[in-house]
C-alpha cells in the first residue's frame, strides 16, 4: 500500500508542468487542505487563506480616494424605479430550474464571507412621500452599516475588505474554517481537537443538522447568523454561518452532511476514524467541485477555457468585485416554493391546520396527491419547517422554473427580506403569496439598495470602469447597457405625467408579456405568471437609468450590470459573464487540490469504491431519497 502512494502521489494528473497533490514525508496521504486554506499555494501560502483581504481587479473608488463612500441615488428610490418588479414573474429564457441560485448561494458560502462586525453606520434614506412606495417603515431608515476595514487600511491606503473564509471551493461550508467549529460537528467530544473525534458529522436521529443546544447549553456551539423568527438556541448548525438563511440553503447544507456520512458509511473498519474523515471530506470537496463546473455553470452559460492544469501563478483568492458586484444574482431568487406529493406524506393534522397557520397553501390533487406552496417570507430562518416538510419533499420543489436574473426583484427579497409578516386577519394567512401583501410587514429591508450600497461601501468601480477593468469596451449610451430602442419616455401616453414620468407608478405597468417561444401572453392570463420570460414596461428600463444617473458614467456597478441585455444562451449580460469566468476560473486554476489535479482521489476509488463523480442528481437519490431528471438544472417542465 505504501508503494501505491508513493507512486500515486509523485504523478501529474492532468496538464504539462501542472504540479500533483503530494503529501508530505510521515503524513497521512488521505489529508490534504487546511481548514482555512492557507498552504494550498506553496509559493504564496497565505493565497485564498481565511481572515485574508479580498483581492481587487480594478482600483478601489472612494470619494477621497481613501475609504469615504462615493455619492449617487438613495439605493431606495433606485431600487423603487428600477429592482421593482410589481409583482410580475419573469422566468429564466434557458429554463434554469431554482436549482441554479440555490445551488449558486450554496457554493457562494463556501468562498467569500466578508466580515460581518458592524462598523460605520451609513442607513439608508427611506421617503414614505415617495409616490413608488408601497410598504411601511417604522424605523423611519433602512439600515446599514459598512464593512470593517481591514487592518492597516483606510487610514493612509485605500480601505480593502476581509474574506472571512477560504476562497477555495473546497466544503468549508461543510466543515468550517477551524478546529473548534469541526470540533463541535463531528459526532465525539468536544476539546478543541477534531482528530480524536469519531469520522461522522453529528445529525439528528432522522438525517438533519443539529440544533444549536445539541450537546446542552446552546451558547457553547459555534456561533451562527439568525434570521426571521429564529433564535439562537433553535438554529440549525453547520459549517458556513448562514446556514439558516433560507430552507433551500439548509436542505443542501443537509444534503452534503449526509453525503458525507454516507461515504464514511462505506469505507472498511481497517481505517482510523481520523481517515475515514479525511477521506469522505476529500471526496465531497471534489463533488461538489465536480458539479459546480459540469452542472451548473455549463447550464448558467458560463463557458470556461480549457483546463490547462493547476498554475501556482495564478492567485485564487476572491476578487472584491466577484463577492460585492459580480456574484450576487439576488432577482434569480423565486418567490416561494412548490411541492407535490403522496397525500399520506403528512398528516391530517398538518394539512388542516399547521400548514395553513404557518402561510403555506395546501391543494390537495384529485390523483391523490397534495401540493404545498411555501412562500419565502416563511422560508427564511426556519429549520423547523424544513423538517415538518421534509427534506426530499423539498429538494424536489427546486425543479421548478427559476426567476431571470435581471434588475428585478421579487418584493421578499426587495421589501421585507428576513422579516416576519405580522397576523394579517386573514385565514388562511396569505402575507406572502402569491405577492407580498405590504400591510403585512412593518419595515423596509431591500436586498436590491443593500447591493448598491455595499458596492460604494467596498469602493466599487463605476459601471463603465468595472467594465474596462474586465476587458470591455465602456458603454457610451443608456440603450447600449438594456439593449432598448429608445432612453426617451413616452410622450403620448395618456396613463404617464409627461411632467414627471420618473416618479409616476404607472411608468413600471407590463404592457406586453411573452413566452420562451416569442408568443405574447395575455396579461391577465394565469399563463402570465407561470410563462413569461421577458416583459415590456410602459417605459423602458434605459430611460429610467438616463432619468436618475443623467449620465452613464454615474452608473454604479451593481445596477448597470444587472441591467445589460443578455448575451444568447446565458443568465448573464457581458459584464456579469465576465467576472464569473474570471473568478471560476481562478478557482479552478490556482487549486492545488482541484479534482482534475488530484491523484489521490483515483486511489480513493480504485482502492475503496468510493467516486466523486456524481451529478447533483446522483446525490439527490442517494442522500434524499428522490429520482429527478439527469441535469436538475434544467426545470423539469
């Protein structure tokens, strides 16, 4: 065996002047990364490593050139005018299923965490006078708080943010980034040292992650991001912090813990708990490595240049602009979830009475089957419900048609992300579908102006200079970004204030829908909600820009990417595109670890049966208990 490994591990898997995975003299040949990613890059070993600053593409824009945050548009009246999308669905033209930013957020928590401390206090303008407002705030602002420095920045030189976490794509969402939190998740003791610990990650009796008081006092467990109604003791825990956020992040965070106990499962009593650890963590680092470049961005579009081997030149580190601009695809985001299944799936009880109560629409099929619709709102912060439901149950309801990733927003995540809608007297409750009842919520917090803001926060390029930044031409007109006729509002239209067309509501009205095929959708159809692809306001998207930046040079970052007329076949416009197949494939190339560049994972699977070649549906069936089609990426309709 011992000669197996020095072999193995001598040779180059893939690629001229690609350097192999080797293990060092007298060390286990199963190990390989570091927690928090330091040492993957033996020439720089602090590359990609937790607690390091985000690397940068373009140069930092402050307003002094030092850290003050750059003017422009309240991100509120903005995200009013351009992210609202009044409550009209628009789905993704390639029929991306939910599996696509679901899948995208989990891999998002696995490489960029900025640091979470609140620091300068820089809230949010909120106009109740706005005639674009719909929802309530009591609070009176939309709170905000900026981004700690890094250390030694900010002062004499530019202000640089810190990644948290490993850049690596390597399951930290997993395991976590040190000791003390693996520690805790794997099944043994807890004294600072995962080693001693039995090869399992610690789950419930029926295959879910444990809650925070899982070994007694919930305030000795790894600390983890709250929210909606979740408190600290009842929150699910796992390797990346925000593991709660939403139902579909916990169900694949749960779905990876299960794969990994499934692989330490198969694997021969011959081999120390310490290895059957390294093993299995080595293996679901590489599947979900496997999916993320043969699945998922292959379906998004995303076409990457060919793998050439891993290059210890080349720098892995998250870029500030992929973590603050390029990767946040929140309109992606569906504003519930759909299930059908065996009636007998639940109880009378729950079908009559806790479903209803919790804002979830219960239809029960002539086939014998029922169908749950879960809002988001009820989604957020709440690991209960996941269980109440169930795990393949959910997983299921992700292959339905996504969103488009454009400017706009559905309004849980535009207007009350987090909140908890307070009792509306309606029965069933219904503050969440099919639209967000604004009465129902008592503030305002906008994923869309968070986006704006964090961009000035983390010194974002403009739009026109990130573009330069990436390789592309700068836009010289408002119509170049949306790809529109015309950055004029009507003039004849009867329904428009030709005096103020910017702040009139009816500026935002869909006067046309059409479907995937080009075929024009009636507007108050049932086919409107549940086909449209593209949509045609009563004023174009380039007009509102030219009316609230005057000049594309003002543009900031966010906003005009979003806004980009779609290059054919992807998710994405050209900026966007840009930064994904820059930064994935940086990820790819400077890993040392990366599985097209990592013998010992042929061994694994020669010697022990266990492959990391698995589609996301693979893992579903094995570790979920459900059949789907080959490529969940693809909605199943």
């Amino acid at each position: 065996m011992r000669g197996l490994w020095t072999v193995l591990l001598a040779t180059t898997l893939v690629g001229t002047g690609a350097s192999a995975v080797t293990a060092a003299p007298g060390s286990d040949p199963f190990s390989g990364r570091t927690l928090d990613g330091s040492g993957n890059n033996v020439a720089h070993p602090t590359w990609g490593q937790a607690g390091t600053q985000f690397s940068r593409v373009g140069s930092p824009n402050y307003a002094d050139g030092i850290g003050q945050m750059v003017s422009g548009p309240s991100p509120r009246y903005l995200s009013n005018r351009i992210f609202n999308d009044g409550g009209q669905n628009l789905f993704s033209e390639n029929n991306v299923s939910q599996w696509g930013w679901a899948w995208g957020q989990f891999v998002d928590h696995d490489i960029d965490l900025r640091n979470e401390t609140a620091a300068e206090s820089a809230n949010m303008q909120y106009n109740k006078q706005d005639p674009l407002e719909a929802f309530n705030n009591n609070l009176g602002t939309i709170g905000f708080a900026r981004t700690p420095a890094a250390p030694g920045t900010g002062v004499n030189t530019p202000r640089q943010q810190i990644n948290t976490i490993s850049s690596y794509l390597d399951g930290s969402q997993v395991y976590g980034v040190s000791n003390s939190r693996l520690d805790w998740l794997r099944d043994g003791t807890v004294d600072g040292d995962p080693s001693n610990n039995a090869a399992t990650l610690m789950m419930t009796p029926d295959g879910y992650l444990p809650r925070a008081n899982a070994r007694g006092d919930a305030s000795t467990a790894p600390p983890m991001d709250l929210f909606g109604a979740l408190t600290a003791s009842d929150a699910a825990v796992a390797g990346d912090v925000r593991a709660n956020e939403n139902l579909a992040l916990t169900a694949i965070q749960t779905l990876f813990a299960r794969e990994h106990n499934r692989i330490v499962a198969a694997l021969p009593d011959s081999l120390s708990a310490e290895q059957k650890f390294e093993i299995a963590r080595r293996v679901v680092g590489a599947e979900i490595q496997y999916i993320t470049y043969n699945q998922f961005l292959p379906t998004l579009g995303v076409n990457l240049a060919p793998y050439r081997g891993y290059s210890s030149s080349v720098n892995a580190s998250i870029s500030n602009e992929f973590a603050t601009v390029g990767y946040r695809a929140h309109s992606m985001v569906h504003g519930e979830f759909e299930t059908t299944v065996p009636a007998d799936t639940y109880t009378d009880n729950q079908l009559n009475n806790t479903f209803p109560a919790e804002g979830i629409t219960v239809v029960r099929n002539a086939d014998g089957t029922v169908s749950l619709t879960i809002p988001l709102v009820d989604a957020f912060g709440n690991p209960d419900l996941l269980q109440q439901i169930g795990e393949g149950p959910f997983l299921q309801s992700l292959g339905e048609h996504q969103y488009k990733n454009d400017e706009q927003l559905d309004n849980s995540m535009r207007s009350v992300l987090f909140e908890v809608p307070k009792p509306h007297g309606i029965n069933p409750p219904t503050c969440g579908s099919p639209v967000i009842k604004p009465s129902c919520f008592t503030g305002v917090s906008d994923v869309g102006a968070d986006d704006v803001q964090r961009g000035r926060d983390h010194g974002m390029p403009s739009y026109n200079d990130m573009r330069r930044a990436y390789g592309l031409a700068p836009v010289r007109s408002f119509t170049q970004i949306t790809g529109e006729s015309t950055d004029q509002f009507p003039t004849n239209d009867p329904k428009i204030d030709p005096k103020d067309p910017i702040d009139d509501p009816n500026s935002l009205d869909f006067v046309q829908l059409r479907d995937a095929q080009g075929n024009v959708i009636p507007l108050d159809s049932a086919a409107a909600q549940e086909d449209a692809v593209t949509g045609v306001r009563r004023t174009t998207l380039a007009a509102r820009l030219k009316a609230i930046y005057g000049n594309v040079n003002n543009i900031d970052a966010f906003v005009g990417m979003v806004s980009e007329k779609h290059v054919s076949g992807t998710e994405f416009g050209p900026l966007q595109l840009a930064i994904w197949k820059k930064q994935f494939e940086a990820l790819r190339d400077g890993d040392r670890f990366f599985y097209l560049n990592d013998p010992v994972l042929q061994t694994i699977s020669q010697t022990y049966g266990i492959d990391y070649r698995h589609t996301l549906a693979d893992l579903l069936n094995l570790d979920a208990g459900i059949t789907t089609q080959a490529n969940v990426f693809k909605a199943a309709n």
